[in-house]
C-alpha cells in the first residue's frame, strides 16, 4: 500500500503545477474494489419549505422511510424543526439534545425587568458555557453584584449603562449600544442600567464561562448587607448603626430607578485612574469581512483585551448560503441565533451524527472537536454569535485541510478526480 501511494506521489512532485492538473484532468481514479460501499447519493435536503407550507401536515417520512403521525402531536415544533420530525438520514446514534430556545427557560419577571437562563441543567452537553438573556426597562438597574464566572455580553437591542471597580480599585463606567460588547473578569464587581435613549431600556445576551452558572447564585449587595449584623455593618462604614434603618432585608436583584443623567455627569473620579484594558468594546463599530456566502467578524483578546476567557465571531449567512463543514480544536461553541431558519448537523465521532434546526431566540452547543455546518434553509439572512470559552478565535475548515493535503491521499479516501482536489480553496471559505 505504502509503495504504491509513494510510486504514485514521486512523478507528481516532479511535475510543474500545470502538468499536475494537465495529467489529472485526463486520469481517472483508480478503478479499485472498494473497501466500503459508496455512500447513497440520494440527497436529504431539509422539509422546511414542505412543513411550513399552507395546509402542510408535517409527517415523519423520508422516502420509504417511517410513517404518518396517529396520536396527538405538537405541529408548531414540528413545523420549526423538521430535521428533527424528519431527519436526514446520515443521522445516526445517540447525541445529547443541543438545542435549546430561550423561549423554554423559566423567567423571572421583577418590577423593571426580567432575565432568563439557559445552564446545563437545561442542556445537559452544554458543560463549558451558560446563558441569561435579560431586559431592563428605562432607568431599572440589575444591582451591585458579583460572581464566581468571568461575564460577557453582547447588546441585542437598546442601550444600557455599565459600571465596575476592580481589585486594584480602578474603576470604569461605559455607555453601550446594539452589537457592542463588554466583559467583567470572574469575581470583578458591577452593575447594569437600562437608558432611554435609543430604546426605552435595554434587552442583551449574556454568557458566563462555566456550564453550572446561575443567576440565582450571584453575590448581590442587599442580600450579603441583609446577612451580616446591623452592627458589623455599622462599624465596617464606621458610622451610627441607626443610618442603616432603610437597608433592605432581602436582595433586590432587578428593580425600577431613574434614568441617568449623561455619562460625564454620572462618573466618579478615581485617584487610583480607570482599568487599564477597557470592560467594554465597540464591536457594532468593527467591519464585517464580506465572504462569498455572507460575512463574518471576530472579537477576541487581540481586539477586546480584557476578554479573555469569552470570545465571539458574529456571523452572517445568505439565503442558500451555509457556514463551511468545520470544528474548533480544543473549544466548545455556545451558538445564539438572533435571526433566520438553519439547520446544523453535529458529527461525534463514533457514526454518530444529530442535526437540529434553528430559529431567532435559539441556542446551540457544540463539544470541542465535533464537526458541524450551519445551512440557510430560509429566505432571509442567519445571524448567529459562535461563542467560545477560550481566549483566540480558531477553526478547522474541511476544504482548507483537503486543499492542502497530498491530493493523491484525498482521493484514496473519497474517490475524487484529482483536478477536482487541487482546484479546492487553500483559504477558508467560512460562509460559503
Ligand atoms: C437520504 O434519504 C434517503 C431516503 O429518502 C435515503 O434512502 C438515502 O440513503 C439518504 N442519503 C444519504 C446520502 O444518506
Ligand atoms: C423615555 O423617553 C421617552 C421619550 O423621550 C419618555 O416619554 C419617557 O418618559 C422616558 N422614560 C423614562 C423612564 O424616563
Ligand atoms: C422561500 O422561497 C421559495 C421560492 O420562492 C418558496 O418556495 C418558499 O416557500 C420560501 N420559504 C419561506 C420560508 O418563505
Ligand atoms: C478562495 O477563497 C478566497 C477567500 O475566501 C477567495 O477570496 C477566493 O476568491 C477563492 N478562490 C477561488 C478560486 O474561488
């Protein structure tokens, strides 16, 4: 086997490019017994156009595979997820659930408010990251609080007001808009306001780098003053016990204020100077690179330096468009979908492979090293953030490694006339 791949590789080197693709163009690959049986080459395109067509009944059926539907039966989950109902048939073996929309979560409604949490109890494959999408109405704030994860967010709509003191008592206080980000490192002091300027208040995604956080475990400042003596309060302040009448006597979390004045009016001067890598960053500001299927852009800590343990690409697909067959190294990606209709296969090594559709509001998860594509499957543009629990972006393309690999190798595996590897793109394509 040996000999015969490297006989078959020497006139090669030998060659000028152009004689390559001139001898490959007429070779044909080599008519070998296969080891394995070809693969179907049956398509098995998603039934979203079917499924959500007028009058459709979404049926479990793919060819002369499965059957109707007898018993009762939720159609609209059926109708966002016919990958699921209907799955292509490369599906195979048993992959933890990776999808989960924020519409499930339990929410906690306050006066001002309300957050909601995607954590591994929800998703049990989602162990590296978590998720809260939260909304604070015009002058409401989410109190002083700290935790025991590092924070990253990304604004989805409105604005909001953000201040924090680190250890070394730096402080910095930002305004932030749609599409910009900001991150407070594990265990660094904050809290969050909504504005009333382009929006009444501020609706944003958050993710925290563990897949055990909640929102119902952070440190907030009534509820630790609220279990300490009044006492100790009063000779920590160094001042009369009788000031802190008014404390409340349970923790507030989110909760209605006023709006703020302009920034320059609201920040306090710091003789210690502000934190030297600013918490927020003004990714809405940052050109997306254009690719031939849509587009994409990258904030890690080369751009945003503070952030270093959450990072994010926000990427754009067309309609027919699909992000390139894929993985991360060594880092899971925690996916949000702010708008569009895809489908995503997650390949786990082991013939087991799951593919799951995805709506605005959804969440997936995908291990490290599993490989994964993201397909357009409707007519308007997929916007997603892939987020990683990692400090610099990287990715693994298919094409880019095949491109780059001796093409006799590719083809002893898949069979591929040689001219048709070596025109393969040495770049990614990422959204083609
Ligand atoms: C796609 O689905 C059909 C059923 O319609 C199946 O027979 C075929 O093998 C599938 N194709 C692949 C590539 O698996
Ligand atoms: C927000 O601004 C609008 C329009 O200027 C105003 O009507 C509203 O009262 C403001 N809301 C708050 C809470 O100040
Ligand atoms: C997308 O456009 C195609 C062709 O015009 C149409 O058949 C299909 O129903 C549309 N799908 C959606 C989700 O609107
Ligand atoms: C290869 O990919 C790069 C980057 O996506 C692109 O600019 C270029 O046009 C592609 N080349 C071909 C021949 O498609």
């Amino acid at each position: 086997m040996y000999s015969l791949l490297l006989l078959a590789a020497l006139p090669l080197a030998l060659a000028s490019p152009r004689e390559v693709r001139q001898a490959s163009t007429t070779a044909s690959a080599p008519a070998t017994t296969p080891t394995a049986p070809y693969a179907s080459d049956d398509p098995n395109d998603s039934f979203y156009d079917q499924f959500n067509a007028p009058g459709a009944v979404p049926a479990p059926q793919r060819g002369s595979t499965g059957g109707n539907i007898l018993g009762p039966d939720n159609k609209p989950l059926d109708m966002q997820n016919p990958d699921v109902l209907a799955p292509p048939s490369t599906d195979e073996g048993d992959l933890d659930n990776s999808k989960w929309p924020f519409a499930l979560s339990h929410n906690r409604l306050q006066k001002g408010g309300w957050a909601r949490q995607q954590n591994v109890h929800d998703m049990p494959i989602a162990t590296a990251l978590a998720g809260v999408d939260m909304r604070l109405e015009a002058g409401a704030i989410r109190e002083l609080h700290w935790h025991t994860s590092a924070e990253w967010s990304y604004v989805i709509a409105g604005s909001c007001r953000i201040s924090s003191v680190d250890q070394l008592g730096r402080n910095y206080i930002a305004d932030i808009y749609p599409g910009d980000l900001w991150y407070f490192p594990a265990g660094i002091p904050h809290y969050l306001q909504g504005l009333n300027d382009t929006a009444d208040g501020c609706e944003f995604l958050l993710v925290f780098d563990s897949g055990e956080f909640s929102e119902e475990d952070t440190f907030l400042l009534t509820d630790w003053l609220a279990h300490v003596p009044k006492e100790v309060i009063a000779k920590n302040f160094q001042v009369d016990i009788s000031l802190f009448d008014h404390i409340p006597a349970q923790e507030l979390y989110i909760f209605p204020s006023v709006v703020p004045p302009p920034l320059a009016q609201t920040a306090v001067d710091d003789p210690n100077g502000n934190v030297p890598d600013a918490f927020s960053y003004a990714f809405s500001q940052v050109p997306a690179t254009p690719l031939r299927g849509g587009s994409v852009k990258i904030a890690d800590s080369r751009t945003f330096k503070i952030a270093t343990n959450i990072i994010v690409a926000e990427v754009t697909i067309n309609p027919g468009a699909m992000r390139e067959l894929h993985w991360h190294p060594t880092q899971p990606e925690w996916t949000y979908f702010l708008s569009g209709e895809s489908r995503l296969t997650s390949f786990a090594a082991s013939a087991t492979a799951r593919t799951f559709n995805y709506q605005a509001g959804d969440i997936a998860y995908i291990p490290p090293a599993y490989g994964h594509y993201i397909e357009n499957l409707g007519n308007t543009t997929v916007k997603y953030l892939e987020i990683f629990n990692t400090d610099i972006y990287q990715d693994i393309s298919l094409t880019q490694w095949l491109a780059l690999t001796p093409p006799e190798i590719v083809q002893a595996h898949l069979k591929l006339p040689l001219d048709v590897i070596q025109a393969f793109n040495t770049s990614k394509g990422t959204v083609v």
